[in-house]
C-alpha cells in the first residue's frame, strides 16, 4: 500500500489539498486499524 502513497498525494496536491506523510514507531494512540490503514491520535 505504501507505494502508492506517493501518487496519492499528488492528486491531492494537484487539487489544492494539504497534506503529508508522516512514519513513526510511536504514533500514538490507534483508534481504528484494519488490514491496509491504521488511525492515530497523536501523542499531545
């Protein structure tokens, strides 16, 4: 999944959408995860 992240950010970008990719060991707190995606609250 990680190697398409690049091509989604473009068209994100293209469409005037703000956005990154962020890597970390410790994102968080993980509030849902599933086979390909994982959501995180971010330490404060």
């Amino acid at each position: 999944m990680l190697e398409r992240v690049p091509g989604y950010l473009q068209v994100l970008t293209a469409h005037g959408v703000e956005c990154q990719l962020l890597r970390s060991a410790d994102p968080g707190r993980v509030i849902y995860e599933d086979d390909v995606q994982v959501v995180v609250v971010p330490h404060p």
